[in-house]
C-alpha cells in the first residue's frame, strides 16, 4: 500500500457501491471493470461469498477516479453491507437476470434510498445465463416495478456478462456520465471520515481506510479520534493506490497512523477535525419504518442503530405515541448504551435486536440532547422544525433547545448542518433580529431571548424576595445577584446578562445596587435613630469599640432587630464588619490604616504586640484587626510579623 505514486487530483472522484442479493455476480462484475478481485479473506475464496467490504478503484475514460465499494449480499453480513455504504455518491444495483428480484435486492434498496443516496446505475448480471432473450425483458420489468417511486425509478437499466463483456462498455460510458453530477458542497465544511477497516502493514504500523465525508485533511495534520477523542497525526496518506498530501470529499483513504495501534481504533470509529462532531449516549432524530416491516415499533423497542459504519445497540423512545405503524414517520430518542458521535443531518438505518432485518432509518436532528424536563412537551414540533424549515428557522431553534446552557459557534456548526459562513452571517442576522443574545464575544456564546427574559424573571423573583427580606437596602451588588447565576455562567456572560436585562427595563441599576424599577429604599424612624446612636458608640470609642453582645445592650435591642441592623449598616458600608462580633466606621478603619502606613514605612514589619501597643488596644481587636487586613491583602502575615501588602496602594 505505502509508498505510491503522486496522485492528479484535478478530476472528479466519487464514491459508488454495489448492491443486490448474493450470487448475483457483485463482485465478478468489480473484477471484470477493474481487473480486482475484492474478495480478500481465504473463506471468501472458499466460500465464494462476499463477507467483508471489498474495494477496487476504477478510473474512466475522462480520467474521473471512482472509488467501487463492493458489499457482502449475504442476509448475515447486512452488517457489513452497512458499514460500508456510509459515504456512498451512487449506487450499482446488481439483479441477476437468471433469478430476477430477490430478497436482500429489496434490502439493499431499501437501504440505500434510507440513507438518501440519490443516484445510480442498474445492472442486470449473467445474461450469457439466459438462454432466452424474453426472460431479460421480464426481469427488466420486475426489476422497474421494484424501482418504481425510488430514487432509481429513471435510473439507466444495463444488461451486462461478465464472462463475454456484452454491456461493460456501456457501463462503463454510464460511469463517466455518473461523474458529471457530482459537486461536492462539503468540501467546505470540516474533514470527516468513517474508518471501515484497521490493520498493521509491515513497515508502516497501523493503517486505516474510510471514505472522506467532507472537508480535506493533509499529510501531517492532526485529527480527533471519535468518540475518543483521542488526538491522532496522519504521517502518509494514499487514495486509490497512490500517495497524496492531501485528501478531500468523495475520495476513498488510506491513513497510515502515528503512535497508535490497530486494537485501539476500529471500523466505527470517526476521524474528524476537533469539535466538529458531538459525542454522547442519546440523540434526538426522525424516524421512517419500512412500509414492508413486519410490525409496528413499539415504544422501547431494543434496536439496533447503524451511524456510519459504526452499530450500537439501544432503545428508541418514541416521543410521540406508543407505537410507530408501517411506512409512518415520527420524532424518537435513541438511547444507546454505548458512546457515539454524530452531527445534524447524520442519516442513520435501525433494524431489529433479534431476528435481524432492517426496519426502518432515519436523520439524526439532534446529536447530543439537552436534558430539560421543561422542553419535553414541545420537542417533537421544535426538533421538526430543526428538521423542515429554513436555516433561519433551523437556527433559532437549535439554540432554543440548548436551553439557559447556550452554544458556542463551534458547537452551533455541529449542531445545524451550516458551514463556517453560514453561521456567521445567520447568527449575526438573528442577533440583529433580537432573536438571540450573545453573552461572550469571546467565546461567541449564544443563548435565545426567551431563555435570557427566562433568566431576568428569575432574577427578578430573587431582587423581589431581596426587597421584602431587607425593604431598607437599596438592592443587591452585583457580586451578590451574580452569585445566584454563577453555576449556569462565566462572570463575563453575568454582566452582559445583567446589562441586557438594565438595557431592556426588567432591572434597574442604582449606583452599584440593582433593583426593580418600582423599588425605594425605606428605612424605618426606629431604625434610623437605632443606627445613629450605634454609629455614635462605635465612633466615640477610639479604635476599641464594643462588641457585638454589648453594643446591643447599649442600644437596646433585641438579638433579632440588633443583627439586621448591623447587616443592614455593612451592606450600606455605613460600618465595616472585621469580626462577627466587631464593627468600626469606614473613618475609624482609615485612620488605623494611616497610623499603620507610617510605621511601616519607618519598619519592615509588624508584630501583634506592637499593633496593640500602636493603638493601645487590646491583644484580641489587634488580631481581628490585622487578621481582616490580611484578608483584604493590606498586609501579608509571615510567621509572626506582618509585612506590608497592597496598603500603600489602599486609599479611600
């Protein structure tokens, strides 16, 4: 495999995949287009059976590479089928003409037109077989009644042997035509890739292939691992045989990985540029049943979900009723029981836990679901929207459903399907719009309106029940009303929430005090003289003033109405708490601090003792006193001196 030659990547590549029954001739007509045998395995050549994926490049006579994918036609190897036709542009629907429409024809078909594969071509194998020339056009038209409201409904019908090589050229003519359609719009969005197969290659180390989903990644660079998110460097990169330094959408790979083994990175893993996909255990999506399923899918259902070419096993929740009839479509939640990675728009095919057959498919609208109980009930009609409607639409409501959380730019990309450009100019058009609110230009963190009105009703319920409690305080500081929201936000997204809700009249900024709009301050007579008098003790006791219990029983008043009056004169900064138990006057605190300043510029530090005999106080008020300037950083406590801190630069 490694090393090659250099690749010409002006051409158009794309990716097509076999399909139909087993012994339908698959992988002979491969062999006969591309002079490969895709069966690799020595039971495959035993058996004369496809198990695995093969695959097999193909070049037409305009120099368009096309990628084959060739899958096992075996009911017991769909889940090989489907690991491999994740990524798929068209498809090669292979009937035999001696046999006619079988059941994994339908399977196979039915899968393809799950996962919204668009176009192909129809092969009608081992013609040399059929002696009369009748039984074609039969399975011509069996074949068209199958194809009938599919995708392949106008598809071209191509009688082909691969012993004799009547109708290669024609194929082969059709293949060209196939290239012309193929512009790849994902080439704009971030590099993704399915891993289908890991090995060792001698010389080399591990080696893994997948087809480029979107985007273009070069020799060197960095990916994330998915859903491990473990970081992984890309040291040689082939494509169809040949070395290249870069690949991108459309191309089949081979990457051969640094510093990790085969064992730790599997067919279902990802290779996608950081934060570009969402891992976890549940996604929300739409989801079709077969109109030929058995059953209807019952609520709960244990099921088997195939993303990409990975299979995970879990439950789907019905989010809408008890059961899903036949050909229906509704909104589930998947619940998985191991870890998987996805964005929107992933398409997705379930089949039943036990027997195995596919059942029905789907598109993933939601990659990783927001918890709220609260949006539960309008969920199913939101994430439709997500699902039907325009970008703006789109938009709006993934951001709606991320709740009080928000999303990140980054994070909105994964979650609308948009590319880098499109979502800056719909996110900029909605802030226009009033429709949603950055809380952190530097982050970009989005959240919609009516989570931001949401979160100012909250804080206007705790400014109101403030208002009650203590009808005497001009409101709350910010540190204090931020302290309610510093679960859900960063400090920067608290000002900018807090600005708004000012911005928009819900709150009310006085000073450094935020309030309801109807809100004033009212002090009571009795307090008002309560507090007078109380300022007047403190200040009239020099630097020794009462504590708590004593000063209330100067007062007069009670434990109760003594504290509240006290919390009441701090909040205001009317006094200064430095103990529980022990107050002083903003004055008295600054004339401390000066007497302190002159010392210390004459000392390199200070003892308790000497502070105490500074301000004849005693031992007790000289701790508090310095164990509160420390707090503030004014002094710095060394063993047992105190040296100066930020007190020089302190000036009220």
């Amino acid at each position: 495999m490694f090393p090659g030659k250099q690749l010409n990547q002006s051409t158009r590549p794309f990716v097509i995949g076999t399909s139909g029954h087993i012994d339908h001739g698959k992988t002979t007509l491969v062999k006969a287009l591309t002079g490969v045998d895709t069966d690799r395995f020595a039971e495959e050549k035993k058996r004369g059976i496809t198990i695995d994926l093969g695959f097999a490049h193909y070049e037409d006579k305009y120099g368009n590479h096309v990628a084959i994918v060739d899958v096992p036609g075996h009911e017991k190897f769909v889940h090989n089928m489907l690991a491999g036709v994740a990524g798929m542009d068209a498809i090669l629907l292979v009937v035999a003409a001696d046999e006619g429409v079988m059941p994994q024809t339908r399977e196979h078909l039915n899968i393809c037109s799950l996962l919204k594969i668009k176009t192909g071509i129809v092969v009608l194998t081992r013609v040399d077989l059929v002696e009369d020339s009748e039984m074609v056009e039969l399975c011509k038209e069996e074949v068209s009644v199958l194809l009938e409201g599919t995708f392949l409904e106008d598809a071209p019908v191509i009688p082909v042997s691969a012993v004799t090589g009547e109708g290669l050229n024609e194929l082969r003519d059709e293949f060209a035509q196939l290239a012309k359609k193929f512009v790849h719009p994902e080439i704009e969005k971030p590099f993704r890739l399915y891993v289908d197969r890991s090995f060792t290659l001698k010389g080399f180390g591990t080696v893994v292939t997948g087809t480029v989903l979107s985007g273009a990644v070069r020799q060197d660079e960095e990916v994330l691992q998915y859903p491990q998110s473990r970081e992984i460097r890309i040291r040689v990169m082939q494509s169809h045989g040949n070395v290249v330094k870069e690949v991108y959408t459309g191309q089949r790979a081979a990457f051969n990985l640094a510093a990790i083994t085969k064992e730790e990175i599997q067919r279902g893993n990802q290779l996608a540029k950081p934060k570009s996909l969402l891992t976890g255990y549940m996604i929300n999506a739409s989801l079709s049943l077969l109109k030929d399923a058995l059953s209807p899918l019952k609520n709960s259902s244990r099921v088997r979900l195939h993303l990409g070419s990975q299979e995970l096993i879990g439950r789907i929740i019905l989010l809408e009723g008890e059961t899903l009839s036949p050909g229906e479509t509704t909104i589930v939640q998947f619940r998985s029981e191991s870890l998987l990675s996805g964005k929107y728009g992933d398409r997705f095919i379930i089949r039943n836990y036990s027997p195995m057959s596919t059942i029905g498919g789907g598109t993933l609208i939601d990659p990783s679901p927001s918890k709220s109980r609260r949006l539960l009930h309008e969920l199913p009609e939101r994430l439709r929207r997500i699902l039907n409607e325009d970008e703006n639409v789109r938009a709006e409501e993934v951001i709606y459903l991320q709740s009080v959380r928000g999303v990140n730019q980054s994070e909105f990309q994964v979650r609308s399907g948009l590319s880098d450009e499109q979502c800056v100019k719909i996110l900029q058009r909605l802030q226009k719009q009033g429709q949603i609110l950055c809380v952190d230009t530097i982050s970009r963190r989005y959240l919609h309106v009516d989570h931001v009105k949401r979160t100012g009703t909250f804080i206007s319920r705790v400014l109101k029940n403030h208002h009650q409690k203590f009808p005497d305080r001009e409101g709350m500081t910010h540190a204090e009303l931020g302290g309610k929201l510093s679960l859900i936000f960063a400090e920067k997204e608290i000002e900018n929430l807090l600005k708004y809700l000012c911005e928009t009249g819900l709150i009310v900024k006085n000073g450094q005090y935020y309030c309801l709009k109807d809100h004033r301050a009212q002090i009571s007579q009795t307090r008002q003289d309560s507090l007078s008098k109380c300022i007047e003790l403190i200040r009239n006791s020099n630097f020794q003033p009462a504590r708590k219990t004593k000063l209330l029983e100067d007062l007069g008043l009670s434990e109760k109405d003594g504290v509240e009056m006290l919390k009441f004169a701090v909040h205001s900064k009317i006094l200064v708490r430095i103990a529980e138990d022990l107050h002083y006057s903003p004055e008295q605190i600054e004339n401390i601090l000066e007497v302190l300043r002159i010392y210390l510029k004459e000392n390199p530090n200070i003892t308790v003792i000497q502070f105490k005999e500074l301000l004849n106080v005693s031992r007790k008020y000289a701790i508090d006193l310095l164990e509160y300037f420390d707090s503030q950083h004014l002094t710095i406590r060394k063993d047992n001196w105190r040296i100066p801190g930020k007190i020089f630069e302190h000036k009220n």
